[in-house]
C-alpha cells in the first residue's frame, strides 16, 4: 500500500464518509484527501459490515498487518481501537481469521498518528484481505493499513486429507488435529490451508511444541494405522493452474521406539482435467530406524503436469505423523521450507515462500554488476599507481634538468664574474686582492697553511739547492712552493717559494716572476688547483 504496487483500482470500500475519505485514502503513513478511509456510518460493537478490500491480483502469503488511524497533520483524531480480518482466496468463500488460540479480534490503534504492527500468527494465504473496523458505537472509525508478505509461489489452493486424531501417550492425551485448518472439517478436512503450509514444523519430540500455551502434538498433524482402512492415509492437492510438478517436501516425525515412523511409500497421481491420468508414480524413501529425529523427505515428481496432485501414504508403524508439505513446479526454483523457523519467528524469515526463475535470473544479474564494478575499482587502483609512479619519475626528470640549467647559469655568472675581476688583477696584489685586510697579509704561505687541500701538501714543493731554511724565514717556515685556483677567480694565481721576495713600489709583495720557472713534474691537485714541482731560472739582469 504505502509503496504503491497496489493500484488504487484493486482499493475498494463498503462505504465512505465523502470523497476525500474514499477507499484509495487508506494507505499507511499517506496523508492523501481528508488523511485516512472512513465508512460511512459509525461502525457498531463487534460488527462486520463496514471493510476496507484489498486485492493483492495474485496469491499472497501473509504474515503480517500495520494499521494507523486519521491525523491529518492535528485535524483529525479517529482510529480503530480494534479490527477483524477476513481473506479469500477465489473472492467467493471469506474466511475470518484467527489465532492460534482461536481469537478473531486484533488490538488495533490508540491513537490517530501511530503505526501498530501485528504479526499474523498463523499467516493467510489469500488473494482479497479485508480490514473490518470493530470499536464502540460512540466513536467514529478512519483507517489507513499496510501488508506485508509475497507472492505464494506454490500456488496451492487447498488439501484435504482425514482429521487428525488423538494419540494417549503415557497417560497423557496428544491432539494431532490441524487446529487451524481454514476449510471445512469433519471426519475429514476440504478446501483448505492449514498447519501442513503455515511455514513451520515441529520439533524431534512431538508432545513439545515452538509455541507457548499449547497443548501437546498441537505442531502435528497425525493418523493411526488402525483406524484407516488400507493401511494408508490420502491427501489431495489442488493448485491454482496447470503446473509442471519436480517434487513434493513431506516434512516427517520419525520417533520410532514410540511407535511413529515416517511414511513407508508415497503413490502420487496427477490430474490436469476432470480425469486423473493412468500412471502414477511411486516413491519409497530409505528406512531409517537409527535417528528419531524429524525430517523432511523429497519426493521425486517426475515433471509431471498437473493442477491436482492425490498422494497415498503408506504407514510403516502404527503412527505417522506430519508438520508441513511444499512443492516444487515450474515457478519455484528451490523450496525454503528446508531452512528452519520456529513458530514465532519474524515473517520476513518464513520459509514456506520460494523464489521463481525471473529473482533467481535478477539476483545473478545483480552478483554480476558487482564483480563487474569490484573489477573495475582494482583496475583503477592499479592504474592510479601506474600514473603515479609515470609522474614521480617524469618530476624527478624535470628537477634533474631544472638543476642542471641553475648550474649552467650560475657557471656563466661565475666565469663572468672571474672575467671582470681578472681584469684588476695588472693594477693591485693577488694577495691584497683576496685578503686585503686578513692577519695574514704580510705572510702568504701561513694563508696557504690554513686550506685543508694544501695542509697535507707542505713540503712538497721544493725549489733545488734550498734544503736548509733560511735564517731569515725560521725553522717554521718550510721551503716549499704552491699554486692554487681561488674560488670566484679563476685567473688568479697564489705563488709562495722559500726565498725572500721585496716588496713592491706601493708595499704589497710581488708575484714571482713565471718565465724565471722551470715546471718539472705534477705534484697534485685539489679544490683550489694544482700542486707543481719548479726550478727557478737565475737571470744575469
């Protein structure tokens, strides 16, 4: 209702208040019109006249209801404090439907704005729901409702089978009748549904039960070889249309040192038109007298066509004993019966529904768009690390040409800037030049001492025949003689020999002359230039 696959042609009344309160109104939680459908008259203590219908088109399985009265955003104030249920499943027969201990009345609201859910314990199967209003003649009723459920795929219509009979089971009385069994019963059961398709089935001991405040066997329903001639008991099943049947699930009570046994053979036979065929088919399950333990026994159809299937049971001791039976036809891919549930589960867990070939195909389809989307998410993943890793060496690349053009341009600024100061090296000192207000202005080889690369080199370069100190220069100061590079000036040249050199005309000391040098051999080389072995040249001038 509230989700609108119900049409608001398959919503019909037995009266309405006034158009805006017509039948359509009364979808949960809609406030549509005047908020709610309201009959036309006040609805009278327990009476059944006025209804809300709702036609579900197909065979539905039931399970539970919601109802809330009329708001109206404040304007409205009337609900149902209580309400019956009546179904059917042709739109001719209506049964009213009750509890499993017999009760027909549901507590509904008591107020007009909240959702009051009740679970239909046993669910119905039917295609027409009706909501009847119940309250005191005082009150005026308005009512919006919900279903909830899905689509009876078994399409079974009704069974009839003998009524189940008494059991005196260690002085105490079992009744293995089908207590709510919504056909006719007598000395036997017709035209309806009952405990054998509510979607549960009982426990291993079949004097216990899932559902409080019951007497014993109430979840079987169950026979005696004695009283049934044949030594067999006989079901008929009517469906709603031609099926193509693959099997039938007997769910079975095997207390074996208590006298019940599960079925010896089944003898199935099928009709499609006023004939039952010729050939029926035959099933014997495997005996098992070593577990008491319930199950459920499959029973292989063969494919057979059919809109009425009539089965033989075959007793192998004196009782037997069933809680549920389902089948499987070409709109049921797999029976869930088999999953358990205890009699008061949720309905959204009821294992009596079953799911057609068109879920089945959508559900593969969905599972399929997932893997395809799963796929995809790793292929990107895959793909952002590919393109990450593509960019990080890319960016290493231009950082590494980046660097390489930064020092090219500052090795043209240096080179420039060796060049211009070059050019003043004619006019001043070397040594005035680099250090001109150093300590050791007057004394160039203590400067050179203090350079790491020439620390290890003192000494090296000697001058011939000056093997001895000079009195004047010490006996710290060791002969030697180095040329090195000074950073920012490539053309300048520091020269110290271990002879005296004069002072110039303006103070500063004198480079030594180059062309009075003879160069022997390469000493070695390091930050600031090469280390030279060199002979001085005497001149006569």
């Amino acid at each position: 209702m509230n989700g609108g696959q119900i049409q608001d042609e398959d919503i019909s009344a037995s009266s309405q208040w006034s158009e805006s309160t017509a039948a359509r109104y009364g979808r949960l939680d809609f406030d549509d019109g005047d908020g709610a459908w309201c009959p036309d008259v006040m609805a009278e203590a327990h009476s059944l006249k006025e209804f809300l219908q709702i036609d579900l088109r197909t065979l539905h399985f039931v399970t539970l209801v919601g109802t809330q009265g009329r708001h109206a955003d404040g304007v409205g104030n009337e609900f149902a404090q209580r309400y019956r249920i009546k179904y059917s499943r042709d739109g001719t027969r209506w049964v009213s439907w009750r509890d499993r201990q017999g009760r027909q009345i549901i507590e509904g609201n008591s107020n007009a704005y909240d959702i009051v859910l009740k679970d239909l314990e046993p669910p119905i199967i039917a295609r027409f729901v009706r909501f009847m209003p119940v309250t005191d003649p005082s009150m005026i009723v308005c009512m919006r409702v919900e279903l909830y459920g899905c689509e009876w795929l078994d399409g079974l219509v009704s069974y009839s089978a003998p009524a189940g009979q008494q059991m005196t089971f260690r002085g105490q009385q079992i009744y293995l009748n089908d207590t709510v069994y919504d056909g006719a019963v007598s000395s036997s059961m017709a035209e309806g549904l009952g405990q054998l398709t509510d979607g549960s089935w009982g426990l291993d001991d079949f004097t216990k039960s899932q559902v409080y405040g019951v007497w014993p066997g109430y979840d079987y329903v169950g026979w005696t070889n004695a009283s049934l001639p044949g030594g067999s008991v006989e079901m008929t099943f009517e469906f709603d249309r031609v099926r193509n049947f693959t099997s039938m699930k007997v769910h079975c009570n095997n207390m074996y040192a208590w006298g019940v046994k599960m079925f010896r053979q089944a003898v199935c036979s099928f009709r499609s038109d006023a004939d039952w065929e010729p050939n029926p088919v035959f099933f014997k399950p495997k005996a098992d007298s070593i577990s008491p333990s319930a199950r459920f026994i499959t029973v292989a159809l063969g494919n057979r066509m059919a809109s009425a299937i009539r089965c033989r049971f075959a007793f192998s001791d004196i009782w037997m004993m069933f809680s549920e039976i389902a089948f499987q036809s070409d709109t049921a891919v797999y029976n869930t019966s088999l999953v358990p549930r205890k009699r008061n589960q949720a309905p959204v867990d009821d294992p009596t529904h079953k799911i057609d070939d068109s879920s089945t195909r959508i559900l593969i389809g969905c599972l399929v768009a997932i893997i395809a989307i799963l796929l995809a998410i790793i292929i990107i993943i895959l793909w952002r690390q590919v393109w990450q890793k593509m960019i990080e060496k890319a960016s290493r690349r231009m950082l590494d040409d980046e660097l390489a053009v930064r020092l090219s341009v500052q090795r043209e600024a240096f080179v420039h800037r060796s060049s211009s100061l070059s050019s003043d090296v004619e006019s001043t000192s070397t040594y005035e030049r680099i250090f001109p207000l150093g300590s050791d202005y007057q004394e160039p080889s203590q400067l050179l001492r203090k350079l790491p690369e020439f620390q290890a080199m003192e000494n090296l370069a000697m001058i011939d025949g000056a093997s001895e100190p000079s009195p004047a220069q010490g006996t710290d100061e060791a002969p030697h003689y180095a040329e090195a590079d000074i950073p920012g000036a490539h053309s300048y040249r520091v020269t110290v020999v271990n002879m005296p050199l004069s002072p110039g005309r303006d103070g500063a000391l004198e480079e030594f002359p180059r062309d009075r040098l003879t160069f022997k051999e390469k000493l070695g080389e390091g930050q600031f230039g090469e280390v030279l072995y060199a002979n001085t040249v005497v001149s006569n001038k």
